[in-house]
C-alpha cells in the first residue's frame, strides 16, 4: 500500500504533502529534525544494480516516502542517469517542496557515481558499487548533506529485475534558525531491496530500504534505455 501513496503522489505534481513542522528551539529537536530530514534526502538508487551503457539513459519521476513525528512525508524528485564508459553510470536528482510555515521552498539535489564490477550474465548476478552526495537547504530552518558508498546486486528474469543492496552515509547538518544549534553529525546504515520492471522503454521500480531500522519506501517511473 505505501508503494501505491508513492507512485501516486510522484505521478500528480512535484509537490509535498507534509504536515507543519515549527522551527526547532531546542538541540534535541534539532538533532531530530536533522536526522529526520537527513535520512529522508540520502540517496537511493532505485535502480537494479546493471549499467546502462554508453548509449543508455534513465530519466523519471521518483517518490521517497518518509515519518516525521507519525506523519507521513513524500519527497518527490526529478532523476536522471546516463550510461558512461567503462561500466560507469552517472545519476543526478533535484527536488523543490514547499514547507508549511517558511516562506521559501525547501529544496535539494543529489548526484551519485556508480561502476558497475560485473555486468551480469545469464547465470550471474550484476555487481556495482556506488558513490553518492546529496543536499537539502529548507530556508531559515536547516540545511542537511550526506555522502554515502553501497554496493548492490541484481538478477534479471525476463521483464523483472530484483536487486538488494547495502550501504552507509554520513550524514552533517547545520541551524539557519537563528538559534545557534550545535551541528549535528551521524552515519547510518542502510539495508535496501527492490524490483524493477521493464516494458519496452517504460519501467517501474520499487524499493524499500531499512536505516538504523527506520523503514522507508520509493517508487520510480519514467524510461529506461540501456545498450
């Protein structure tokens, strides 16, 4: 059920349903509101773990959902990835949300660098690892970055493709609330598993991952081209 909220609210318009959210006044929910947000921006890959090739490209509308204090958030975003040489895939995601409260829009990107160790073949699994960086800016509140490494696996059966995959980032936040709030800083790890679908160009994929137990989910749709 929460894989359809997301899609859903991906597929209508690049906005958020979020419930208001106060400034924080205090370092304790700051720190919250820093690992709340931090968790809900890191990047996913949403993706089988197979490079696109040279020739090949991605480009979507994504969906992240997440909880803040029992409500339910969804991060919509704009994702594009393009095949490179040599096994390598370069990705990229840029969101904008209006937040309840403050004035301007919150709004982030993330980028992420994948090689792919083993293409994949009949009987094997695909192999890759991933380097990522992502930032959020919500004004006169926070701003959140994270730089995460995972690795993930993938096996194709016909139009299916299930991958799992595991990882960690750091996670850094600083206050523009005017309070001056101690930065905060963690890392997490994160446990993620998906299945992606292809009909021709058009492709479906949907993930769930786990960090430091916190559950989450994401679906992607848009067109998938690979060599």
């Amino acid at each position: 059920m929460k894989f359809i909220i997301v899609l859903l609210a991906a597929l209508t318009t690049l906005a958020v349903s979020a419930v208001a959210h106060a400034a924080p006044t205090t370092q304790g929910q700051f720190d919250a509101l820093m690992d709340e947000f931090g968790v809900l921006t890191s990047y996913r890959a949403v993706a089988p773990a197979v490079p696109l090739g040279i020739l090949g490209f991605d480009i979507s509308l994504e969906g992240t959902s997440g909880t803040y204090e029992g409500s339910d958030v969804v991060l919509p975003k704009i994702k594009f990835q393009k095949g490179l040489i040599a096994g390598l895939d370069v990705a990229g995601y840029y969101t904008a949300v209006p937040i309840p409260g403050v004035s301007q829009n919150a709004s982030g990107y993330g980028a992420a660098l994948t090689y792919a160790i083993w293409d994949g073949s009949t009987v094997a699994p695909a192999w890759n690892i991933r380097g990522s960086y992502t930032s959020l800016d919500v004004p006169g509140v926070l701003k959140t970055t994270t730089m995460g490494f995972d690795t993930s696996m993938s096996k194709g059966i016909g139009p299916i493709t299930p991958y799992i995959g595991v990882g960690m980032f750091n996670l850094n936040g600083s206050d523009q609330s005017g309070f001056s709030f101690t930065d905060y800083s963690a890392s997490k790890m994160r446990y993620y598993y998906g299945l992606s679908f292809d009909l021709l160009a058009f492709n479906l994929t949907l993930e769930g991952d786990s960090t430091d137990g916190v559950n989450s989910y994401s679906a992607k749709i848009g067109f998938r081209i690979g060599d």
